[in-house]
C-alpha cells in the first residue's frame, strides 16, 4: 500500500502544552518501548524509518504497528543504521516530522549520519534504547554510547523509567522543531530495564495529536521546490578551500550548539526543566540520570529513612548540559556521588567540570556491561563518606 | 508552485542578483526541450555553467548535459556526496543535497517517500549524481538496497574509473591491472559489473554509456527520469574520464571518451516491458506535442 493511501484517522490536533500539561490522562501498566510508541503514536509523525537490534527491536516494532494502523503515514525497514540515519536526513528536507531508534552498536554505526543532523538542520527525534558496545558481544543494557553522543550537536535527554520515556519522546518533537532550536533530540532510556520492564504510566488519550509538522515554520527552508526562499545555489562556497567556507563552516557550528543552548527554556517549559532536586542543601548529593537515577532515588529513600543528610538530583538533559542549575543544587553538597550504568563516568566528568570544587565529586558507583545497579553499592558509598559503620560487603 | 516561488515580482527583480534575474526569465524552467534542451545549449541561460572542474574534465561537461536534459528543473532535487562531481552538481541552479559519504541513495529514498506522501498529486523528481566510489564503494550498500527496496528515483553513476577527489586512487570500478595509488603493483580485481547488479537489484531501466551523443545522453536521462516517477529504480552508467589521474591529454579527451565507447562503455540499454510502455507513451506524447507545436507555427505563417 502506498503512503497516499493510508487511512486517515480523525484526531484533534492540539498544542504540546495543552497535550502534556492539560490534557486529560489514564494510567497504564506497560514497558518502556510501548510507552515510547505510544508517544510517537500521539506525535503525529509522518514518517518513521527502522533497523533492528536489540533492545531497541521492540519500540520499532511497535511503531511498525502504530503505523500499521494509520497513526503514521510512511514507515519501512532500512537496510543498515547508516543507511536509516541518512534516510532521515533526506526525508528531512521534504518537509516532514521524523523518528527513529536504535541501540549501542547501531548508534556508532549510524554515527556519521547523526553527527550530521544538526548541522542539515533535522530537527528529528532519535530513540536510544541503550546496549553494550561489542566487543565482546552482548546485548545487556550500559549506556556508554551515550558518551560518544555528547559532542554531535544533538539535544539529549535521558530517562528515568516509562513514564519519563513517553513524557520526553513526545516533548522531543516540539523541541526539535522550535525555529530557534531545531535540531535533532536524542531520547535515551535503558534497554531492558525500562524498554523490557512494566511500569505505570499516565497518558492521554490517542485522539488526541500533536498539531501537524509546520516545515515553513523553520530556519531553513524545506528542499521541496515550494517553500520560499528558493536554495538554488549558483555557487557553494562551502565545499571550497578558502577563508570564506571556513568561516561559514566555524559559524555554522557555533550557531548549532547556539541552537543547543537555546532549548533549554523549552526544557523548562514542556519537562519542569533540566534537574529534579529533592533535599537540596544536603551533606551528600547523590547525582544520576537515566536508570541510575531510580536507583539512586531508591537509596535517597533508604536514607531518609534513616535520617542521613542526603539529597537527589537527577539530571533530565544531558544536553544541552545544566551547568547552571547543578552548580546551584550542589552548592552546599560535601560529597557528590554518581551513579553510572557505564565504565567511562561520562556524567561524573561533566558534572566535575560544571562545578568549581571538582574534588567532591566521588567517582562512581559504576555498572557495566549489563550489571544491575544494587542500591546497596549506593548506600554502601554514602555510609563511606559519612564514615558510618556498615555491614555492607562488596 | 514551483515556477512561481522562485520567480520574483517585477519590482522586486532590481534588487536580486542579475544572474538569478536573467536565470527566470532566460533560463529552461517551464520550457520545453527543443527550447532549452541539450541541442540549444549556449542559446539559454543554462541551469550550469561555470565550474571549478580541471580543464578538459568530461564529468564537468556530462553533468552540465544532465542539468540541460531535466524533464521539470523547477520540480527536482539532485543529491550527491563526495567526490569532485559534487563540485559542479553544487553550481546548478537546482536544489542539491550533500550527505555524507556515498549515503545518496538512502537519503533520496528518504526524500522520494516524503514527497509522495506531502505532495501526492505532485511530480518531484530525486536524482542522485555520484561517483563511482560513492555508487560502488562506499556506498555500495545503500545503492544496492534503495534498487532492491524499488525506490523511485533516479541514480546517474559518474564512472572516472578512479578517486579523482582524493587523489588518484583505485576504485571497484578501476579496470582490472589498473596501476593508481593505494594499487601500487596494478589493481588485481574485475571492474565491477555495475549494471548486472542493478538488473539482479531491481533497476528496470539500465543504461551503461559513453556519453559522447549529446542527443543520445540527454535521451537516457530523460527516460531515466520518466521511468523512474512512475515504474521504479533507473540507472545510469556513463563514462565521464578523468584526464588528471589517467593522463589523458586534453585535446584527446573526446577520442578517449569515443574509444571507451567501443569497449567496456559501449552501448547498453535494458528495460523492463512496464518501462517501456512508460517511454513509449511519454515520447509519443512529446512527438504529437511538437508536431501541434510546428503546425500551430505553419499555420501562423500562412495566416
């Protein structure tokens, strides 16, 4: 069947404000993947292109489905991860609103492309369903990729569990396509503990959509012989070496990560911005993102219970990174603790350099590799630096 | 739309650089072959016409050929990649789209798609310009599933037997015992068999060629591009040398271009039995409009 001849549905169209914040919701016990398609279902996406690999596998089938459905006009099975990306990428300049996913290996194999995307101005949503980079080989979740992610350009929020995974898939769209950001958004979340695992989530109902994708409303034109102004280039003094493509190129890529810096007031406006802070003004500080994040919680909970000085900031955006607002929450902090699911402490590093008192920043706890984060490794960390005798063994 | 978004009002034309001016009111937009085409070149403002190519290049003079050949130059997208092809592709008066490496096949299947979805009573058409490293090699992969897929869009493969880009060095479309860089001792496999595996792929229009007919390319491309809006996948093999890597004095440009004709570039045309009645109905249809056309002109002159 051909894209022209998809059913059409009849949804009302509404504002992401309305749809995020207004809009009516039921709870729903599913996983992390069909929250994410149930996202996508409500973000009246035009087109959606898929690769398979694990973990990721699930989301894209359920799009596949969302499609099958008529809640999205155009979907195909790409060949590879490089060829998925560059398809976004050209699918991009008709016009069109656009998802994909994928997981570890596939993201360093699409790579090249996603690097692109910000500076082709495709303002895409990118799913990342986080696995072990081989070798050797291995399907588990660890978010290491997500360290060879922070420099693309692209905006990337990281979530919690399934009801963060359908809340920020669905606030990516209208983020990417702000005028004034419209870059790509990465949305990642980790496989298997969130994709594979149930968990509560509120959602409104799939009458209702996200209004429809606007390509005139952007900083460059869509490629599609209709938008004006017309990209008819006599001359491409871009692909040249010579002082003016330098310069077109250096500004080019400060307006890029301008555009990055720009979306955080969206990251206020549609996700209560950046960072969570419970306790703040706490002796310890434990800092998390992603799956770490309810560990984390889990230990804040613990020691609550048991009457520790010890707050939580969980960080939403990795990028663009908030330096700011993490600087503010552990400004009384006399240790920071980061828990990781990765060997490299990628957000150990960034929140060192955010602050100007590195050295409280404790390296670790990390998992790796698939391991599951106990939230004893966590307690066993704020007992140490509380110097409180514990029974902990490890 | 199309012809009309890029066309400016008059008062505003003062304003407009004078080469985009005299683009819209000289240029091919909405013209019709015998006006515009290949055959009156140098008589219009023509879609390509300066170039940072070397001095004698035949790629610099096949893609001016496409670009004079396009059956709605206000309706069409060109996508290329690296390579010195991009060079000029990226001077025409068309929109061009340049993606990472050899990846222009799974960015037009991209952007083919998304036009029929946004613009389902609309003729867009995609055209990939790439090498022979960007078709063959490195993006082997995607030219061969965006045929197998049967995306409909053209892909032209500018074949200089070489990486004329980086350097001089070989490529799978390098002949066989070919001494270039990075095959120092000669290189030791078969040039590929590129339209074999378009056929084995899906493409059901194929043509290898050495474009020294200016009225047989421009033929080519257009069937190409005909065939491909409403069967499938088209391609287009042509011999476009380079002079720099293989030496080729410029004068003996054209001879070299001649003798290839002869040999691994002769002539082949394949097409399915759905695509020939598509060229046969379109052609039909150009050959009625300019005999109406002629006898509208006769009867003006005997009125």
């Amino acid at each position: 069947m051909s894209a022209v001849q998809r059913p059409v549905l009849n949804k009302k169209q509404v504002e992401m404000n309305y749809l995020l914040h207004e809009a009516p919701r039921e709870k729903h016990f599913i996983t992390g993947a069909q929250a994410m398609s149930e996202a996508v279902k409500r973000a009246n996406v035009d087109m959606a292109i898929a690769y398979p690999i694990t973990p990721q596998s699930e989301v894209m089938h359920l799009v596949g489905d969302v499609f099958a459905q008529g809640h999205i006009k155009e979907y195909y099975r790409a060949e590879e991860e490089l060829g998925t990306m560059s398809a976004i990428a050209g699918a991009s300049r008709a016009g069109v609103r656009l998802f994909t996913a994928t997981s570890g290996p596939g993201l360093i194999r699409g790579l090249e492309a996603i690097a692109s995307w910000p500076g082709h101005r495709v303002p895409a949503v990118l799913g990342i369903l986080t696995r072990v980079i081989n070798a050797p080989l291995s399907i588990q979740p660890d978010n290491l990729e997500m360290a060879y992610m922070l420099y693309s350009g692209a905006v990337m929020l990281h979530a919690e569990n399934q009801q963060d995974t359908f809340d920020f898939t669905l606030a990516a769209f209208a983020i990417a396509e702000k005028v004034d950001v419209y870059i790509p958004v990465a949305v990642a979340t980790e496989g298997f503990f969130v994709t594979h695992a149930k968990g509560y989530v509120d959602m409104m109902s799939e009458d209702l959509v996200y209004k429809e994708f606007d390509p005139v409303a952007s900083p460059v034109p869509a490629m599609d012989n209709e938008t004006p102004p017309a990209r008819i280039q006599r001359d491409a003094p871009v692909q040249k070496s010579n002082f003016m493509s330098y310069l077109i190129h250096s500004v080019w890529q400060q307006e890029i990560w301008d555009s990055n810096s720009r979306a955080m007031k969206y990251i206020y406006e549609y996700l209560g911005g950046p960072v969570e802070v419970l306790n703040p003004g706490s002796d310890i500080m434990l800092l998390a993102s992603g799956c770490a994040a309810a560990q984390a919680r889990e230990a804040h909970r613990y020691a609550q219970e048991e009457g520790l000085s010890v707050g939580l900031v969980k960080v939403k955006a990795i990028r663009p990174f908030p330096r700011t607002e993490i600087r503010e929450a552990l400004a009384a902090a006399k240790t920071v603790i980061v828990p990781e699911h990765n060997i490299v402490g990628w957000l150990c590093t960034e929140v060192k350099a955010a602050i100007p008192n590195g050295g409280i920043v404790h390296e670790g706890p990390r998992v790796f590799g698939g391991m599951t984060l106990p939230v004893e490794l966590i307690m066993f960390e704020i007992y140490e630096a509380l110097g409180i005798e514990h029974t902990i063994k490890l | 739309m199309s012809l009309a978004y890029i066309t400016p009002s008059e008062r505003f034309k003062k304003y407009l650089p004078k080469d985009y001016v005299e683009l819209i009111d000289f240029g091919p937009f909405g013209k019709t072959q015998e006006e515009a085409g290949p055959g009156n070149m140098g008589q219009f403002k023509e879609l390509m016409e300066e170039h940072p190519m070397c001095s004698g290049c035949w790629m610099a003079y096949y893609i001016r050929l496409i670009f004079a050949s396009l059956p709605c130059p206000e309706e069409t997208v060109t996508i290329g990649t690296a390579g010195c092809g991009r060079l000029a592709i990226s001077q025409a008066a068309v929109p061009f789209i340049y993606g990472n490496y050899g990846d222009q096949n799974a960015m037009a299947s991209g952007l083919t798609r998304a036009f029929r979805l946004r613009f389902p009573d609309k003729t867009k058409d995609v055209i990939t310009i790439a090498g022979d490293g960007g078709t063959m090699d490195i993006g082997f992969s995607m030219t061969m599933h965006s045929w197998i897929r049967g995306e409909r869009f053209t892909t032209i493969m500018l074949d200089n037997e070489v990486y004329g880009n980086t350097g001089g060095q070989s490529s799978g479309m390098s002949p066989k015992g070919a001494v270039l860089k990075m095959a120092p001792m000669g290189k030791d496999f078969e040039k590929m068999p590129a339209t074999d595996l378009a056929k084995a792929a899906g493409c059901v229009y194929i043509v290898r060629m050495s474009p020294t007919n200016i009225k047989a390319a421009a033929k080519v491309i257009r069937r190409a591009i005909f065939v491909a809006r409403e069967v499938g996948p088209t391609f287009i093999h042509a011999y476009t040398s380079c002079n720099i890597e293989y030496s080729i004095p410029t004068e003996d440009v054209f001879a070299d271009a001649i003798e290839l004709g002869k040999g691994r570039f002769k002539f082949d045309e394949y097409m399915t039995d759905e695509a020939k009645i598509v060229i046969e109905r379109v052609e039909g249809e150009e050959k009625a409009a300019r005999k109406a056309r002629k006898a509208a002109k006769v009867a003006e002159a005997v009125n």
